[in-house]
C-alpha cells in the first residue's frame, strides 16, 4: 500500500507490455515487457498524470494536458518513446492537485478527456465538504471540444482504469 502512495499511481497493461505511472513527484512513466523482464523508465513532456491502452499503443495525459502516444523503439535498446498526438488541453494547468484528469477513448475511436475538479467549501449548514465537477473534452480533429452530451455512452472514471461504454 505504501509503494502505490509514494511511487507509483497506476499500472495499465497490454498483451505484451506494461506501463507504470509514478507519482507526480517524480513524473515520468516506465515500462516492462514481456520479453524484458526489467523497468525502465521514459522521459515524458511533462510528467504523465493518466494512461490507457488503445488500439495497441499506449497513450498518456500528462499534467499540463499534452496527449502522448507511446512506442518501443524498434531498435535493440527497447526503449519507450512518445510522440504528442493531441493539441495541449485547454484550462489544464501544471498542478497535479487542482484538477485531475481521465484519458478515456470512446467505443467509435475518439479520445476524451474528464477533467475533474474537487473543491472543499464550507457552509454554516454542512460545514466543510468536498464537491466534484466533471468535464468531458473530446478530440474532434487536430482540437478539442468541451462537450454536454457523449451520445449513447457511459464514462466511468477512476484511478486504476478509466472507460467508456456503450449504453445500447
């Protein structure tokens, strides 16, 4: 329980490979696969907050809202390298704390974003709580678009895996 609080965040599997997200105060992924047996860790923009596994490639969000796709080096070293495939979020900022961010990739293929922001007020009737916001961005071409409405689909979001579903 200790090592997931102090290292590492998530861990999101494929059929050959895995990739560890670490926490944000050392921000930078690292991968194992099959045929490697070892961790090695892999610079990242700035720092990955959530990850999935799609269409075979793993993708991550990092903390200021840059979308990397992630791919072994064919060469002999085996490394993880990422490419941005996605525009930086907008209202993302740096801090890991304000507001946390799901990476979901729809049944018909389009990547979404959650943003989730978490606020503790206090009032004289319930004194001090905490209230949540959602927000859904979806990638829709080369930019994002805050969105009401996700059609017939469900999104369930959380710290060891993120989805969505179809509600048909």
């Amino acid at each position: 329980d200790l090592m997931r609080h102090f290292f590492y965040r998530k861990v999101v599997v494929s059929d050959c490979a895995a990739m560890l997200i670490t926490t944000p105060q050392l921000g930078v992924p690292a991968f194992a696969t099959a045929e490697g047996g070892e961790w090695r860790l892999a610079p990242s923009h700035d720092g990955v907050e959530d990850a999935i596994h799609y269409n075979g490639k793993f993708y991550s969000i990092t903390y200021t809202g840059v979308v990397e796709a992630w791919e072994q080096s064919p060469d002999a070293t085996g490394m993880f390298t990422s490419a941005v495939v996605a525009p930086r979020l907008p209202n993302a900022d740096g801090d890991p704390w304000s507001c946390r961010k799901y990476l979901v990739a729809a049944p018909g293929g389009r990547l979404m974003v959650v943003l989730e922001d978490s606020k503790e007020i206090s009032d004289e009737y319930y004194g001090r709580r905490r209230t949540c916001s959602f927000k859904v961005h979806v990638l829709d071409g080369a930019r994002w678009k805050e969105t009401d409405g996700i059609d017939d689909a469900a999104l369930f979001v959380g710290a060891n895996e993120s989805m969505c579903v179809s509600t048909r």
